[in-house]
C-alpha cells in the first residue's frame, strides 16, 4: 500500500515537472519571438526595400526617401508607420500618402500628389495650383499643357480666381488640354481662350455639365470649323461666330 502511494506522489510530481518545464519552454519561446519582432535587427527595415510610387510631376522623392531613412534598422513591427505618414504630408505636393509594411524588413510608399492644373502669373513668374487652389509650385515659365489663368492672386482677385478654377474642374481632360488661358473679369464673366485661338465666352459657374456638351457638340459641327467665338453662357441660347 505505502509502496502504491509513493509511486502516486511520484507521478504527480513529474506530472508539475513537466508542466512547469512546458510552461518555461513556451515563455522562452514568446520572449524569443517578441525579441526578434521588436529588438532583432532580423526584421530592421532596408531603405533599399523601401517601394515608392506616385510621386507625379511635383513632388521630391528624394525628400520622402530622407523620411523614410529615419527609420532604417528599426524592426518593422515598431516602426510608426502614422508619424511617417504625418512628415511626408507636410511635404510640398502631397495630398495624400499610404504606408504599408512589407515584410520582412520593407515598406510600400503610396503617394498621391497635387498635379497642377493651372498656372497664375505672379511677380514674373508663375504659380502652379492644383485642382484645390493650392499652391503647389512656382516657376518661370508655364508648362506644356497647362492653362493660365489671368487672374491675380491677391484677395481681390480670389473671386475671379476662384470661378476660374471651378471652370477648369468642371471641364473632361480632352477639352481641358484644349485651354490655353482662362480670364475672369468677374466671377460671373469667365472666358476661355483654347489653344486653336477660339474663344470661349462662359459666363459664370452655373449649368457646367450643359455647357461642357453645348460646346463640344458646337466645336464638332462641321458648319463651326474656324470659328472664333463660342458663347454658352446662356447654354439654351448658344453663339458662335
């Protein structure tokens, strides 16, 4: 009988042995683990694995690679991936900016760039907007495929400026490309010059989209080539001449 019992006792107690040793294999293997997500240069981000795109015609890759450098070596799990997101937004021409880790030791930049849409002469040179009115850029001549608008860029020409804007949004990309120069004597008196030396009387901001197929359905009839007016300010009622 006390022989039965000892040999009980001593099954329990390698029972608790064994568990323990279980229990202090699995937190060898947990800190193990967490060393290597956090503290283990194993998953230190590579800045030659750092992907950037979308960078578009304005802003400096160079300077989001600068950001991004800050966090070479850090483990990609640590790495703050919100406070690299907050330092490229506050850079010249991004609108937007998506960060994701790419494992194990690289990141995916996705950037979204303020393209400029229209140019505003100013103290000899040029301001680049983009769709917003932001300004993205200045530069001493306009480039290729981009409207001026002749307006200025003080409050008092914020009305006009703003109208000319509104104009331009509301235009398709293919009439869009046909503008050369956008004036706005008032906010309500916007006029376009396209690139063929037609102009374009538009009026103000009102019936956009109407207007948009008005003068498109205008500039393709036939009876229209070598027009050099197009009046749609009152859309029902179009000029040309």
């Amino acid at each position: 009988m006390a022989d039965r019992l000892a040999e009980k006792a001593a099954m329990r107690r390698h029972r608790v042995r064994r568990t323990i040793l279980i229990w202090v294999a699995s937190a060898v293997a947990v800190a193990a683990v967490v060393w290597v997500a956090l503290f283990s240069p194993v998953l230190g981000t590579d800045p030659a694995k750092v992907e950037i795109t979308g960078e578009g015609t304005v802003i400096d890759v160079a300077q989001v690679q600068q950001i991004v450098s800050g966090v070479a070596g850090v483990p990609l799990p640590r790495v703050d991936t919100i406070g690299l997101r907050e330092q490229i937004l506050s850079l010249n021409g991004v609108r937007d900016a998506t960060i994701l880790r790419e494992w194990p030791d690289g990141l995916s930049v996705t950037l979204e760039s303020r393209e400029p849409v229209a140019a505003v002469p100013h103290e000899g040179a040029y301001v680049l907007l983009d769709r917003d009115g932001v300004q993205v850029l200045t530069v001493e001549e306009v480039p290729e495929g981009i409207p001026e608008i002749g307006v200025s860029l003080d409050e008092k020409g914020a009305r006009s400026l703003r109208a000319a804007r509104i104009v331009l949004n509301a235009l398709p990309p293919e009439l869009r490309a046909e503008v050369a120069e956008v004036t706005a004597e008032t906010q309500d008196a916007v006029e376009m010059t396209l690139r063929d030396g037609a102009v374009v009387e538009w009026g103000n901001g009102e019936d956009a989209a109407l207007k948009v197929k008005v003068l498109q359905t205008l500039r393709s009839l036939p009876e229209n080539q070598g027009a050099t007016l197009y009046d749609v300010s009152a859309p029902t009622m179009p000029i040309t001449r």
